[in-house]
C-alpha cells in the first residue's frame, strides 16, 4: 500500500501546477522580453523615421535647386544671340516687372519681396519659354509664322534676329500670323533707333528665320504654406503663387558680378544686376515631422553655384 500511496501523491504533485515562485519568474521573464521587444519595435520605429525623413529632405531639396536652378541659367537669354539691343514697347504705362527685359535678373534681401517670409532671400528672372515660332514674313504689324499654336492675344513675346530684339505684348492671334499690334505697346515700330517708344520712329522689318518665343517673368521665394511650415514658392507673370516645394525653411542668395568684383555678394551690395554672372545658393530644407531622439524635425542644408549661361564667358 505503501508504494501505490507514494504514486497517488506524485500524481497530485504533478497535477498541483506551477508554485507562486514559479510564477513570479516567469512573469518576469515575460516582461524582460516584452520590454527588449517594445524597444527594439521603437528603435526600428524611430530608424524608419529617421530615414525617411532624410529622405523626403534630400529629395525635396534636390528637386527644389534643380527647378530653381534650370531658370537661372536660362535667366537673359533670347535664341538669336547675346547683347542684342532691345527694343521693349510692352506694358510702358504698367510697368510691369515681369516685362521689363532691361533687367533680367534681380534680388531681394531678408524678405523684402512683398510675400515673402522675414530673412530669407528672393529671386526674380526673366527667361524665353520652350515654344517659339519660326517668322516667314513680317509686314505692317503682322508676323507670319510656320505655327502659332502655342501662343495667344496679349501674351507677352520677343522676337529677334541677329541685330536687335523687340518685347511685344501680342495683338490678335490666329494660326500661322501674330500681330504686333497691341493697345498697350507704346509704338508699333518694333524699332532700337532713335527710341523704341518715339511716334516718328521708321517700323523695322523682322526678316525671315527670326524667332518668336513668349517672355515669362518668374519670382522664387519662401513663404508660410498655411499647415505650420514654409514652402519654396514660384510665381509666373504676377500670376497667383505656386506651391513648388514643401518643407524649404530658408533660401539665401549671393551674388558675383564680373568684372566688378571677385567676391559673392548679398542683393543689397549689387552695383549692377546687368553685370550678375552667376548666383550662389544656399537651401534649408526640414523634415514634415519630427525624428530622432530629440523628437525635431531633420533639417539639411545644400549650397551651390548656378551661372547664368548667356554671361558665362
């Protein structure tokens, strides 16, 4: 009987489950284990943040110089050639700045651009587009051209051959013609001499293969976006504002005139903006949201130089 009674209470042992001690160790365990798992889940977390974050910057900040940038170099040019007299008869009682080809390039210092935020920089350009049309025949105030398509009445446009240039606010607009005649151009002529606004000056004659192009004025600054951040803005011929890049919190720009001086210079030190050859930026770009231990949004900064191609040498 004995060794049966000794069965029967082994069978209860077993059957008594896990001791409070038991228990307690492995609640322990348990927690030691969840807890390494919370902070390895956090700290992946907190990397994939971290990364995407320096990600969305860098892409942010490279396509915000390269858009910026691309109308830089463009900024002056015209298809002909280079130092072309101009003839400007567009917009002369407005005086819109985006028409007024004298002064291709300009800057503005620590936000002295209407719209644009407190110490950070801003740009305006005047650049051709992309659509141009091939003139045929050029009589009275009319144009004739292998394809109008791209252009409409009182779109601002240059045309110009190998020895001058004229800025034109266009008149009617039909399929293969242009016309130059515009109530707001303050002359007809077209013409450099004496003076491209002077009633007596004799028309000049734009002949054949001269090129027609639209004029665009653009402006480029950092302003609020209205969600708690900046953004880098553009604004195309005094146009609403267009959202270009979220998350750019400054923009500082400098300046190298040739042959003036060797050294970059601020907006409010150019002695000359017709004497701008290239313009050194500098970008600050932050992350939407916060990262990293501090809990703050990733900022980077890029700097660059972009030289005007029609001035390089």
């Amino acid at each position: 009987m004995s060794g049966a009674h000794a069965m029967h209470r082994g069978r209860q042992a077993r059957m008594a489950g896990m001791t409070l001690i038991e228990l307690m160790v492995s609640l322990v365990i348990g927690l030691v284990v969840l807890g390494a798992v919370v902070t390895i889940f956090l700290s992946s977390q907190q990397a994939y943040r971290t990364t995407d974050g320096l990600g969305q910057v860098q892409e942010n900040m490279q396509f915000g110089f390269e858009m910026l940038a691309r109308d830089i170099r463009e900024a002056g040019g015209n298809p002909c050639d280079i130092d072309l007299p101009v003839a400007n008869v567009a917009d002369q009682a407005g005086a819109n700045w985006w028409s007024t080809w004298s002064q291709p390039v300009r800057g503005f210092d620590n936000g002295a651009l209407a719209g644009s935020a407190g110490g950070t920089d801003a740009l305006q350009l005047l650049l051709v587009g992309n659509d141009i049309a091939n003139v045929t025949a050029h009589a009275g105030t009319d144009f004739t051209v292998d394809d109008a398509g791209a252009f409409a009445a009182n779109d601002v446009l240059m045309v110009c051959d190998t020895k001058q240039l004229a800025v034109f606010r266009a008149g009617a607009v039909a399929a293969t013609t242009i016309s130059h005649s515009n109530a707001t151009n303050c002359s007809n002529s077209l013409n450099v001499l004496p003076a491209p606004c002077d009633a007596g000056a004799p028309a000049y004659t734009y002949p054949a293969n001269s090129v027609i192009s639209r004029l665009n004025g653009v402006r480029w600054f950092v302003a609020d976006n209205g969600r708690g951040g900046r953004s880098l803005f553009r604004v195309l011929n005094g146009g609403n504002r267009e959202e270009m890049v979220e998350g750019v919190s400054g923009l500082q720009l400098e300046y190298l005139q040739d042959p003036a001086t060797t050294d970059y210079v601020a907006a409010d030190a150019v002695a000359g903006w017709q004497d701008v050859t290239s313009i050194r930026m500098t970008f600050t770009v932050s992350s939407a949201s916060a990262v990293g231990t501090g809990n703050v949004p990733l900022t980077r900064q890029l700097e660059h130089v972009v030289t005007l191609r029609n001035r390089a040498q």
